[in-house]
C-alpha cells in the first residue's frame, strides 16, 4: 500500500478560522485596531493557503504558504504553515525538498502535535527515495516516540515494506505483525496481514503464506483484499507444485472472488497448473476461454503467449507461431519475446527462411531487446544448418559486435568459430574459440567443445605444438567426456607430426584398447607407423599384424601390407618380408602405389640372395609399370646385381640403360658414378675416368660429386698420372667456385690425404681450410681432423691442445666439441698426465652432461684413478658412471672393469654378474669384451665345460670382434685341453693363429699347438 493524504491534526484550525470576527472600535485605540486588522490578514492568509491545500490545489497552496512565511516570519502558526508546505511538496512528488525540510522541522520543532506527522513524512520520502535505513529509522522514532498514536500502526506497517525493498524478510515480517496485533485500530491491519502472508510467499514458506491468507479472508471478509487473498492461496499450492490442489482451491473460490482482476488472475492460474500438468490441449482450451471471458484483461497478453506455448508443446507449430505473433504488434516486452517465439514456432514448422525473417524483423524492431541476441543466434544456427556458413557467420558476429553481455555469446563465439572450420580459416577459428572458453558465462558443452575445435584448429594450421598441447588441457579438463578419446587420437596425430612417435604411441593406445570406437583402427594404425618411424620394426611389425587382424577388410589394408612387409625387411626376416609383398602384388595388382610392392619384392629377393629371382622382379617392374617411380630404380638395380657379382661388364650394359631409357631420372648420377666404379674394377681406367668426369660436367652438384673426384683421383694413380691426381680437386673448384660442395670438397682433398696417411699433407690441408672458411661451419671437423693429423705424426702432445681449441671453435656442433673433448682427455690419459685428462673430463660432464661423451668421460675418470694407482677410487667411479648413465657405452665400459675389479678382488660372482649383465644386452665390441671375460672367469674357477660355452659364444655371437675372438679361441684351446679333447684344442689354436691380430697370442697358440704335436 502507497502512502496518500491522511486526516491530519489540523481539524482544529478549520474551527478557529470559521469565528466570525466583531469590530468593537470604541473599545480599542487606533493601535489595537491596527494589530487586530493585521491579526485578521494573517488569520485570512493562512486560511487561504490552507484553502488551496484542502481543494488539492497544491502547487498553489505552497505558493501561498511561502508569501505567508515570508510575510508573518514571527507568526505563531508558522509551525502549522511549514508543515502544510512539506504537505504540498509531498502531494507534488518533491520527495527531496520533503526529506531536507521534514528532517528540518522535526529539529526545529521537536514536540508539537504535528512532529509524528512530519516524521512519518520524513519516512515516507526517504522510502520513495530508495534511502531504506533513513526511511526505517525515521518510521521507527513514529513507532518508538509515538507508540501511543494512531500513525504507530501505520508505521509498523511502513518500515515493514521498508524492509521487503531490501528482502529484509524477517524484519518485515516482525513490523507487519506489529501492526496488525499491538494496532487494533490500524487502518492498515488488514494489508499487513496480506503482507505477513506476501512474505512468507517470497520466503517460499508456501504453508505459512496460505495460513495468513486464510486468516485475513477469516478476518477481514469484507476486505479489498480478500479475492486478490484467495487467488495468492491457489498461486501458493501452484508454486509448490501441487497443481492439482491450485486447480480443486481456485474452481471453489472462484464465486467468491469479486474483482476482475483477481477472476482473471484465478483463471490464467488454473490453466498454467493444467500446462505443468503437461496436460497442453486443456490449458490450450483454458487460456482460449480466458481470452474470450477476460478482454482487455493486463493478463491478455500473457495469456497469448502462453497459449503459443501451449500450442508448442502439441507441436503445433503452426498455429504457435501464429498466437506469438498477435503479440508482436504491441510495444512492450511480450510483443519483442512473441515475435522471437514465432520465429522459433515457424522454424519448427519447417518453414525456415521465414523464420530467418522473423528472426531478422526481431533485431530490426529492437536491437536491444532481450531475445534480439537470441534471434541472431537462431538465424545463424538455420543458416549453418542449411550450410551457409558465410551468412551463418555473418548472424553469429553481429551477435559478437552488438551483445558483449549476451547470454548465448560463448555460443555465438564457438559457432563462429565452427563457421570458419567448415570455411577453412583456422586462424580466425582459433581465435573465435580461444573467445568462447575465456567468457565467464560459457557452458560445460561449450568450453569442452571450443577446447577441443581450438586446439583441432591448430592441427589444420599445422601447429602441431600447440594442437598437442590444446588437446592434453582439453583431456585434464574434461577427462570423462566422450570427446576425450578424439582428443587423445588428434594429440597423438600432432605428436605424430612432430617427430614425436613414443609420445605418440602412448595417446594412440589410449584409443586402439578401446573395444569399439570410430577411430580406433586409425589410431592402431598410428600405434604402428609411430613404431615403424621409430625404426621399432620388431614392434611396428607385430602392430600392423594386429591392425590387419582386427580390421582384414579396413581402409588401411593395402598400407598396412605394404608397411608389416617393410618391416620384416627392415628386421631382415627376408623370407616373411617377399612373403608380404607377394600377397599385396596378387590382392591389389590394380591398386595405385602396388609397384612399391612389387619394387621391394625384388630388393627382398635380393637382400635374400636370390639375385635370379630380383632380377625376374624388377624386370616386371619395368615391364609392368613402365612409367612408375620405381622403374628407373629398377634398372639402376639391374645394374647393381650385376655389380655385386663382379660381372661388372653386364653391370655397365644395365647402368647405361639408365642413361638412355631414364636421362631425367634423379638415377642417373649413380649410374654414371657407377660405371665409373665398374669400369675401375675392370681397371680399365681411362673408361673409369671419362665416366666420373662426365657425372662432374653434366652433375657438378650430386652428391656422388666427392666421391667422383676421389674416383678420378685413384684412376689417375692406377695410370702413373699421380701428380696430376694430386691437383684434381683444386681444378674442380676452380672450375667450379661457388660449388654448394666446395667446403666438402676442400675438406675431402685433406681427407684424401689423411686417408693416404700423409698425415704432415693433411694437417696443412686442414689448417689451409681454417683460413680459407674461417665462418664455415665445418671448422671444428677440420680442426678436429688436423689434430688427428698431429696424432698420425705422433705429436700427441700438440694433438691434444688441438683438440682442446677444436672443442672451443667458434659454433662447434657439441657432438664434435664432446668428441674431440674426449680425444684430448684420452691423449692425456695415454701420456699418464691424468690432471689434465681429469680436468679434460670433468669439462666434458660439466658442459655436456647427457651426451655419450659425457658418459665416456666419466668411465675414463675411473680407468684414470685405476691407471694411477687408485682402485678404490676407480671402483667408487665406474659404479657412479653405471647408475648415472645407465644403457651407454660409458657405463657398459665401467661395469666391464668393474667385473675385472671384482674378479682381482675375489668376488667372482658379483664380477661373473656383471659381465653377464652386459653380454647379454649388447652386439658390440664391448659386448664380446664382456663375453669374453665370462670365459676367463670361469677358466679361473676351473669351470671348463663352462669356459668353452663362454669361449663360443665370443665365436658366434661377435663374429666381427676379431680381438675378442682370438682371445677367446687362445682361452678355448686351453679349456679343451683341461677336458682332454686334444683335437678341439688343436682346432682352436689353428683358428686363433689364422686371425693373426695379436703377436703375443699368436706366438702363445703356436707354443702350444707344437706342444701338442704327436698328441
């Protein structure tokens, strides 16, 4: 309830101001004439103003109230005449002046009859000012000062609302009760009940909202406000969901309810509780009767679109779309939201160009309107739906530019951005979904789903880095949405392309466990190409058979055939490898791409020694697929066959046809470099020469072209023509002297020199190259092999200080610097100045921590301390340098020496232990070391049977370790003499006299093969 004018405590004056007034001059002088005459005018200014107050003439009254004050300032009802004037102001809506002059009266005028109505003024000004604590405490003085008046109630009542503008509820609560129970007389008691009962409604208190109702309509049955009671009752039941019990209430009631108002409000309720009952075609029938009964009703409207909704939930489009747009002719907030739901009704009914119209008449009408973002939002989804992804897009960033606090922004952002994926412009799809994951309102769906089209936007830009690492957040993000797994996939894919298999691997394996997913064959597929970049061709092998297994008819068969066959070649297994090849030359011999097939077939024919076989293949290949990429390559491999059997001339009869069936073929410099070669090993060497020239004049810049010129160079040897040979490279380069290869060219003159062990040659030639490419990038090669050049001189202490300033050079590659670190460091050692070589290693660690280098350096610490006496030391070493460089040469040197330490120690099982440990994990020089002391350790426990097996194993398992293997046949001798097997012994000595490696071992094999002798 508003405040309004009230009977106020002026009744009095209307008396006082209706006396007559009676001359009596001669009982006054002229004087009390003259101040009786002034009383009068006062008495009658007063009486005017108030007048005007009385007819509501307010402005008026408080033009007459101020000439009054001003006239009369010393008045006796100046009091009265500055209220009626606060009285004015507040008539006219001057709330402020009525605030600062209220505020003022009851300052300057602290106990008059009027002080609890300037208060209550004072309340009800601030109130309409919004100023709640100013109005509250001013009604509470009225309520507290007062309390014994007839404006307390009315107070009570008025710092009750108070209290509801700032949901204040319980304080309201605590008012209105004041008034209506301690205020019997309280005009207001029956609005503060409805007002206790409003309450606890807006508190969601439903039963204690209905309780107060009933009371007023108990009460107060003649109330105003018993009908709006009743309805607020059914709304109660409604709001809990109790539609039934609103429905059953509100058809009772509704007799009773007087207002037309209320009627209608009853009405429009019972057919929303039929619409929540989703019973639609009884609440379509409801609100059409509401139509008709309620004309002109302020629910109409409401009504209308609630009936389209109804029509919409019976997919009635059409005629939803037809009752939201009644409403679209109006200017209020419905006419904006019914046109919008008509657009919406249209698209449902399919007629979606129409409903892209609406859509568009929606923003035309109201760019600001509450549904107009909405609007875009629709027509662009149409649009994209329709596949017009430009006019699409056009809707979705008008609704960017022109609603930044827009609801559906993050979706406008993401579709956006899906426009310009299907439009190819990644960069700015990136960006739109970058937008749509940073808004603050953007949904689960729509971050997820952004999340995933950015980082996928990466992708198709190649970024691969930043597509792995979008889609990695994108699965810590949302780890359980299905979409998780294609971003495992696509992770995978960017870590694929860039060169990052084993991670790759790992994403891919993520999608190939599952048991069924749409990328699954995809992502085994990945699992094993990832394998098979990795040179994994044992695994890669075993995963393209698994992907053939479970997908014998997928989209990748005829590759994965292709590859699983690489793999066996690439592992050797020569025999599954043409296996391979041959099924997919006989499924797919009209495939595009089967010549490799058929190409690799015959390099497995070959690698397998059965050169006939190759040679019938790449024939076919030729014949077969005359035009291919692999038909030069095929009768280059002709040629080679022939090569590798020494039939060197039918070798060059094959090279040549390369020349002549192929002369724009990238072949064609191997086979001239090549009939260069086969016609050097006829040693007809003028032919040799013509050939590697003419690779030189027509191909100054293979990379054969080195390789020619050392060619030339040994023709021209083999001629007698050595002085020439000498100058054929630096003919070349001056022929040729921005030759891309002249670096290398100059470096191969000092190479060939170092090669023919002129060693002072090629120190100069190295040292000459420094000068002449001071910004070569090649300098520290040439560095590094000049103080190689020192070593062949045996100047090993210059050598060393070389290979220091090479490893100092200027952009020296660190594999070099490391390398040439390591050289210094073992000249040193070797000359037993174990500071510097300490001091060299350190360097190594310190500046190339995870190289092999590093590991190297660390072993010879340990072979350092062992060299100089230190055991201990050396074994605390090599046992740091196993830990820390666990798998390297370094640590499988350390743990060979410290078997040696062990075994010299008496701990031959640790010694036997480790040497075993690294046998059995490498095919090296290091490995047949290992084996080889297996061998000895046991021979020293006198395990002969267990020294040959060892011995043998050196034999066959590191056949090309020559060193290793004369030891180990000297050890096996010795072992089949202790068994008494004289001639295993004797065939053993014979063996290790026959490799010839070792002077101490052959004269000890001779010893003893002659002490057998007659045996």
């Amino acid at each position: 309830m508003t405040g309004g004018s009230r009977i106020l405590k002026l009744s009095f004056l209307l008396s006082l101001f209706s006396l007559p007034v009676v001359y009596q001059p001669s009982l006054y002088s002229q004087s009390s004439i003259q101040r009786a005459s002034s009383a009068v005018a006062e008495d009658q200014d007063f009486t005017f103003a108030y007048g005007l107050y009385k007819d509501n003439l307010y402005q008026q009254a408080l033009e007459q109230f101020n000439k009054f004050l001003d006239k009369y300032p010393a008045s006796i009802r100046r009091g009265e005449a500055e209220f009626l004037g606060i009285e004015c102001r507040y008539q006219l809506g001057k709330y402020k002046d009525v605030a600062r002059l209220a505020g003022r009266y009851v300052k300057d005028y602290p106990a008059t009859p009027l002080t609890d109505d300037a208060y209550f003024r004072l309340g009800e000004a601030n109130l309409k000012l919004k100023n709640i604590p100013e109005s509250i405490g001013a009604f509470k003085t009225v309520l507290d000062d007062y309390g014994d008046r007839e404006l307390a109630g009315e107070a009570a009542y008025w710092i009750g609302e108070a209290s509801v503008r700032v949901q204040d509820y319980d304080a309201a609560l605590k008012y209105y009760t004041i008034a209506y129970e301690h205020y019997p007389n309280n005009r207001l008691r029956d609005y503060s009940l409805y007002s206790v009962a409003w309450t606890y409604q807006q508190k969601k208190e439903y039963p204690k909202a209905v309780d107060w109702y009933e009371k007023l309509v108990k009460e107060f049955p003649q109330s105003s406000l018993v009908s709006a009671s009743k309805v607020r009752v059914g709304e109660c039941y409604f709001y809990v969901k109790d539609y039934k019990h609103a429905i059953n209430y509100l058809m009772t009631a509704k007799p009773s309810i007087t207002e037309a108002q209320e009627k209608a409000e009853a009405d429009y309720l019972i057919a929303e509780a039929y619409y929540h009952q989703d019973q639609y075609s009884s609440a379509q029938k409801l609100y059409e009767g509401f139509l008709k009964d309620h004309r002109g009703s302020k629910l109409e409207r409401e009504v209308i679109y609630a009936l389209g909704w109804s029509f919409m939930k019976q997919d009635k489009f059409a005629q939803a779309a037809e009752a939201f747009g009644r409403l679209s002719s109006g200017s209020d907030a419905l006419a904006h939201a019914g046109l919008y739901r008509s657009g919406v009704a249209t698209k449902f009914a399919g007629e979606r160009k129409a409903a892209v119209q609406i859509f568009q008449d929606v923003v035309t009408r109201a760019p600001m309107g509450e549904f107009s973002d909405n609007a875009l939002y629709d027509a662009g989804i149409i649009s994209f739906d329709e596949k017009d992804y430009t006019a699409a897009r056009g809707f979705f960033e008008r609704l960017i530019d022109g609603y930044p606090k827009s609801d559906v922004l993050p979706d406008a952002y993401r579709m956006a951005g899906e426009c310009l994926i299907l439009e190819e412009n990644f960069e700015q799809a990136t960006a739109m979904f970058e937008k749509a994951v940073a808004q603050p309102n953007a949904s689960f769906d729509v971050k997820s789903s952004a999340g995933y089209q950015g980082a996928w936007s990466m992708y198709k830009l190649k970024k691969f880095t930043e597509a792995a690492a979008g889609f990695a957040e994108f699965i810590k993000d949302y780890p359980k949405v299905p979409l998780a797994v294609d971003a495992a996939f696509w992770q995978a894919e960017a870590l694929y392309q860039m060169s990052e298999y084993k991670l790759a691997i790992g994403q891919y394996q993520k999608v190939a466990s599952l048991a069924s997913h749409e990328r699954k064959e995809e992502a085994m597929y990945g699992v094993a190409w990832s394998h098979y970049k990795l040179n994994e061709f044992d695994k890669s092998r075993d995963a393209f058979t698994r992907l053939l297994n479970a997908f014998p008819n997928g989209k990748f068969v005829f590759d994965a055939r292709i590859r699983l066959g690489d793999s066996y070649f690439f592992l050797k297994d020569y025999k599954n490898a043409s296996a391979t090849y041959r099924i997919v030359t006989r499924q797919y011999a009209q495939r595009e791409g089967v010549e490799y097939a058929f190409y690799q077939l015959g390099q497995t024919y070959y690698r397998d020694g059965d050169l006939a076989q190759a040679s019938q293949q790449f024939t076919a290949v030729m014949r077969t697929f005359p035009n291919s990429a692999y038909a030069d390559d095929s009768q280059y491999a002709l040629g080679w066959i022939h090569f590798q059997s020494k039939a060197y001339a039918d070798a060059i009869k094959e090279f040549r046809k390369v020349l002549s069936a192929y002369p724009s073929s990238d072949v064609v410099p191997r086979a001239l470099y090549s009939i260069g070669d086969a016609n050097y090993n006829l040693q007809k060497y003028a032919e040799a020469e013509k050939s590697y020239r003419d690779l030189l004049l027509k191909y100054p810049n293979t990379q054969y072209t080195a390789d020619a010129l050392t060619g030339i160079q040994y023709c021209l040897v083999a001629q007698g023509k050595q002085q020439e040979a000498a100058g054929v490279i630096d003919k070349f380069l001056q022929a040729n002297p921005n030759s891309p290869v002249a670096e290398d060219l100059a470096l191969k003159k000092a190479d060939l020199l170092y090669n023919q062990k002129q060693y002072a040659e090629a120190a100069t030639a190295f040292q000459s190259f420094t000068t002449k490419y001071p910004d070569s990038k090649l300098v520290a090669n040439a560095l590094f092999w000049y103080s190689k050049s020192l070593q062949g001189l045996d100047r090993a202490s210059e050598a060393a200080s070389a290979f220091e300033r090479a490893a100092g050079a200027q952009g020296a590659p660190s594999s070099v610097a490391a390398d040439a670190l390591v050289e210094a460091g073992t000249i040193y050692f070797d000359l037993k100045m174990y500071d510097k070589a300490l001091r060299v290693f350190e360097k190594i660690q310190a500046n190339y921590p995870q190289s092999n280098a590093a590991a190297e350096a660390a072993y010879m610490k340990g072979a350092a301390f062992l060299d100089n006496g230190d055991p201990e030391e050396a074994k605390n070493q090599f046992e740091a340098v196993a830990k820390r460089y666990a798998n390297s040469d370094g640590a499988a040197k350390s743990n060979v020496a410290l078997a040696r330490l062990n075994q010299k120690s008496g701990d031959a099982a640790k010694a036997l232990e480790l040497a075993q440990e690294v046998a059995t994990s490498r095919n090296d020089g290091i490995g047949a070391e290992a084996q080889y002391l297996i061998g000895a350790f046991l021979a020293e426990r006198k395990d002969w049977q267990g020294a040959v097996t060892a011995y043998l194993r050196v034999r066959y398992v590191y056949p090309s370790f020559e060193d290793w293997v004369v030891r180990a046949y000297l050890g096996l001798g010795i072992a089949y003499e202790n068994l008494k097997d004289i001639p295993k012994a004797k065939e053993a000595y014979q063996n290790a006299l026959k490799i010839k490696k070792d002077a101490q071992i052959t004269a000890e094999a001779d010893r003893r093969l002659k002490a057998l002798a007659g045996k």
